[in-house]
C-alpha cells in the first residue's frame, strides 16, 4: 500500500483550522506511513499558530509558509515538492472531502494514473443552489472547450504520485489559483495519464475563501487561456 502526503492548502483558516488538526492528530495514529503538510498560502490571521498549538505529530505534521497570497495550486506546487511519500492527496483545509476514503483506493494507485473526486455522482452532496448552477455551467464549457470528458474537476480530492510524470505536469503548469484544477487535469491528459474519477461524498462549510461571482468569472477567463496553451504546447487538445 502507498504511503501518502497530504497537502493542505490554506489562507486565512485560523477557525476551522483546529478541527482539521485534531482530525489528523487521530489519522496519523492508525497510518503511521503518512504525513500531512499545511501550506500557508500568505496567511494574515494565526491559522498557522493554531496548528502548532494543537498538532500532536510535529514530524509528520509540517507547515511550509510564505509570505503573500499566491493561490491554491501554487501551494500545491510547493506542497508536491516538499513532499515525502509516495503519493500526494489533496484536501481543503474544511476537510468538505473525508481523506478517510484514500484507503479504499491505495492499492489501486499507479505513478501513470490520476485520480479526482466527483461530487455529483451516487452520493447526495449538499452544495448552495447559486454555487451547483455555477459549477455546472463551468464543468459544461470544461467538458466542450477542453474535451475533459469527467464530471467535476474542482472537487477539492486529487491523488497523484509524486516525482516521475506529474512532477513535469506542476513545472510545465502557469495556473496558481482555482482555475489550476483544469489545467492539471489536461496536462496530466496530454501526458497520456489515466484518470480515474471516484463518486465522493462532498460536505458543504461555510466560510469558504472563494467568492462564486468574482472566481466564477475568472474561471471562465481561464479555461481559454488554458485552451491556448494547450494548443501551443502539443498542438491539439
């Protein structure tokens, strides 16, 4: 079974941050093999000193920072590199995915395949009306300018292994922020990565950093940029 990082994006998460720690604090007791790596991505509050302060695991439990706000896949750069483990799984500082659900998928992991959670499959996920409408619309223009052929790729649930093909996919990416879950996907695609999408169970918090209208319509922007690119870098999609 691969060993597992998982890396944990976070801005500004000093009040939901305690859960995900005590969370992690009871993981890392049954799976001695994983760690779990915040990274502060230009927080301006203490998420970082509450995690000190209740971490229990101070090895396998690291936190990288650095000074401005950047983005989530710009985090997920520098978590992939920091990394230790074998395979590297995304998760929201919210933990609005269970990382409990790695270890039905371990021994199906392959350093070719990607896998990417999708929260509108068998499981009821209780997403706000304004943000599922948005999200279909969005995985719509994926699915026809892209050709990404998969039901959600902003699911905060992706699992790669770390080095090797993907290591290339992070240098080769431009996306930092929200909008870099489409462009991985695509270049991992280009790459001739197999992707698996797995049915999870998605929980709704609140509090979340994205703003629906203003990173709605970024994301829009950004599947054209990322549509370019694509073309100039392999010359199809």
């Amino acid at each position: 079974m691969g060993s597992i990082s998982f890396i944990v994006p976070m801005y500004n998460e000093q009040k939901r941050i305690k859960n995900t720690v005590q969370y992690f604090n009871k993981f890392l007791r049954f799976h001695p093999n994983d760690e779990v790596i915040f990274v502060n991505d230009g927080s301006t509050d203490h998420t970082v000193s509450e995690i000190y302060k209740y971490r229990r695991f101070p090895k396998r439990m690291r936190v990288y920072s650095y000074e401005h706000n950047i983005g989530k896949w710009y985090a997920l750069f520098m978590g992939n590199f920091l990394a230790k483990k074998q395979y590297c799984v995304l998760v929201d500082a919210d933990l609005s995915i269970d990382p409990e659900i790695v270890d039905d998928i371990r021994r199906f992991l392959r350093p070719d395949v990607l896998v990417i959670g999708n929260r509108y499959g068998k499981f009821v996920s209780e997403v706000p009306i304004r943000r599922f409408v948005v999200s279909r619309i969005f995985n719509f223009l994926v699915r026809f300018f892209l050709r990404l052929p998969y039901r959600d790729s902003q699911a905060p649930f992706k699992v790669w292994k770390r080095g090797g093909i993907f290591d290339g996919v992070f240098y080769t990416m431009l996306e930092e922020g929200f909008a870099g879950d489409i462009e991985f996907i695509k270049l991992a695609q280009m790459e001739g990565v197999k992707i698996i999408e797995l049915d999870v169970f998605y929980e709704f918090a609140e509090g979340s950093s994205i703003n629906i209208l203003k990173h709605g319509f970024e994301m829009f922007k950004a599947i054209f940029r990322v549509r370019k690119r694509i073309k100039l870098l392999y010359g199809k999609l």
